[in-house]
C-alpha cells in the first residue's frame, strides 16, 4: 500500500522538523519535502506532487492565505493549515477553510515543541482525513476579519416561516469540512426560523470567532453557547470549542441550553453524540436533525434515537461531503429520514418547518 506523500511549509525549523518527525513515525505516510517558504514550497509541490501539504499560516515572502488561494485556484491539493491559538489566527484559519484547506491544526504560542507532540495522534489523523477528502471548488470571496459581510454574500432571503415554527428546534453535527457546510445551511434560513444548537468539532479558541463570522453573513443572530441561556427562534447556538458538551433541557416551557464538562465521547469534546441524545430525550418530535460532513461516527447512535422519538432528520450526501465519515454512519444506524445533497439541506428543512406549520394550523 502506498503511503501518503506529505509537503511539510513552515518558516520555522523546529516546527519542520517536528511535524516531519511526527508524518515519518507513521506507517501509512511520510514527509518527501520541507519549504520555509510559499515560494520554495511552490518549486517542491511541481516536483514532488505530494498526496497532502500542511501549510502554515504566517510566512515570510508569501502570506500562507495568499498562497493558498493561489494553490486552490491552479493545483488543488489537500491542505491541512497549521495555525496559532489567537485570536488572529483564528480569523485567517477560517478564512483559509473558506478557500479550500479540508483542516487545521492550532498549535500552542508558548512551548510549540511539547504542544506539538501532544497533538501527534491528532495530526496524524488530520492529514489521513485530508488524503481521502473530496477537493471543493474554493468558495467566493468572503467577508474580511473584522467588517460586515456586504449584501452580495448573503443569499436571497425566503420567506418568513411564522410564529408555530417556534415550537421546534434544530440540531446539527458536523466535523471535517463543516465549518462551510454549516455556514451554507445556516445563511439560507429566514430570521423567525427555529432555534439551532450545533455541534462542530472545533478546538478551544476558535469557535467564538466562527460565530462572530456566521453572525455576520446569516439572517438569523450567530453565537457561541453560554450555559443557561433561553433558546430563541431565529437564534443559532455553538457548543464551545474543546472544553465542554452542549445539550438542550426542559425549563418550564422554555428550552434552554446546557454547557458541561466531561470527559470526552467518542474522541470528542464537544460530542454530537452527547447534542443528539439530549435531543431525543427532551426535544422528541419538535426535533430535527442535520448531519453534515465529518469524519468518524460521532452522533450517528444518537440520532437513530432522535428518529425513535420523533424527530425528522435530513443527512448531507456523499458527493457534496469533504469527509462522508459521520454521515455514512448515521445512515447505517437508520437515522435518516432523507439524504440529500448539501445545497438542497436548507431549502428542504424550510420546506418541512412550513408543511409542519400547515398542519398544525389545520388543526387549531
């Protein structure tokens, strides 16, 4: 079996050299090339044309977003950034999931070598996902860190769903490629749609920015979850990235959401296992599930039981997925009611939310 070919471009020499050291101790890859820079990176991929590259971030000579761009629109190659735990980091790394990176990495600003090696296993696996991920067209341009989306990069707004629709509530899970996969979903949705709980995996530092970035491209309002707060239409809560689970409980008549430590399920912090099940148990029938892209099959048991209770839940195809990990495992548990392509997710959950609000007024 042959291994997967790594191109390893970081400005920094220990960084180079430890994540060659972490490729080259694993049995089904090894690091062909290491680049200082973007535009020595360039003559290596020509020459070496590597399986996957992880690129870092911030390089000298050639901004690693510039060259990414560059790479996605001439070469399309699986790239897995290797990003900082700040908040500028944070800002670009989304934006380079926006042109085409599958992942990335956020490695510690103080003691990188330790960090580093901590996070082995979990390179390892990123760069075996990116080996088998589906290479996406790169997005349109999207909104720069810190200023308004324009009006041109929000979809054409459908029609408002009405007030019964609040008697539900959506649920997502997404992992790899599901930063974009949610954002497509959620900029599609009229702003007195339900309330949304998400999922995704994410590490610690990162999911505040995303939030702020969907806040400001979709109708309804984006944040990161906080423990305790009444869930709204119109509004999207996301479990905060690495430290805790986020579920839904019952308060009175209202739903609320709950952030707790724990420890991981199913390699995962926040878990859409734990999401979905807390779905079943205190949503049941108001429910309705999304499964997007991600590898793994985290959430897939759980939202067999969401269907048990009552839920109705859509699952992203495998053609539109980057990875079909989490999705081909929610279909073997009988979890979906239907599977579609991702661009048909939205439209179909607005379809659904308004036949729901037919029925119930024909029955009042």
């Amino acid at each position: 079996m042959a291994k997967t070919r790594v191109v390893v471009v970081d400005d920094s020499a220990l960084v180079r050299s430890l994540l060659s050291a972490i490729i080259n101790r694993q049995p089904d890859m090894e690091c062909v090339g290491a680049a200082a820079d973007p535009l020595i990176a360039r003559e290596m991929i020509r020459s070496l044309n590597p399986d996957v590259i992880t690129l870092d971030v911030e390089m000298p000579r050639m901004d690693g977003i510039d060259f990414l761009g560059k790479l996605m629109r001439l070469r399309p190659t699986p790239v897995v950034m290797v990003s900082t735990l700040t908040e500028r980091g944070a800002d670009v790394t989304l934006r380079a999931l926006e042109l085409g990176a599958v992942d990335f990495v956020a490695k510690p600003k103080i003691g990188v070598a330790d960090g580093l090696q901590l996070l082995a296993d979990d390179i390892a696996d990123k760069v075996r996902v990116a080996a088998q991920a589906k290479m996406r067209r790169p997005a349109a341009s999207g909104p720069i860190p810190g200023r308004p989306a324009t009006a041109g990069q929000v979809a054409a707004a459908p029609a408002a769903l009405g007030r019964l629709s609040t008697e539900k509530v959506i649920f997502i899970g997404a992992s790899t490629g599901g930063t974009e996969a949610t954002k497509e979903v959620l900029t599609q949705l009229p702003p007195d749609c339900p309330g949304i709980l998400i999922t995704q995996h994410m590490p610690a530092g990162f999911t505040k920015s995303y939030a702020t970035r969907l806040d400001g491209l979709c109708r309804i309002r984006v944040a990161e979850a906080r423990d305790g707060e009444r869930i709204l239409p119109g509004h999207a809560y996301i479990a905060p990235g690495g430290i805790a689970h986020l579920s839904v409980e019952r308060s009175g008549a209202n739903y609320v959401v709950r952030i707790s430590p724990g420890d991981p399920v199913n390699r995962h912090r926040p878990s859409v296992e734990v999401l979905f099940h807390s779905a079943a148990q205190v949503v049941g029938p108001n429910a309705l599930g999304i499964m997007l892209t991600g590898m793994g099959g985290d959430g897939a048991r759980a939202m067999r039981e969401m269907r048990e209770a009552g839920s109705y839940n859509l699952v992203q195809d495998e053609a539109s997925c980057v990875v079909f990990g989490m999705p081909r495992e929610a279909i073997a548990a009988g979890a979906a009611h239907e599977v579609l392509p991702l661009a048909q997710i939205a439209p179909r959950l607005i379809e659904r939310l308004r036949s729901t609000n037919a029925l119930s007024s024909n029955r009042v």
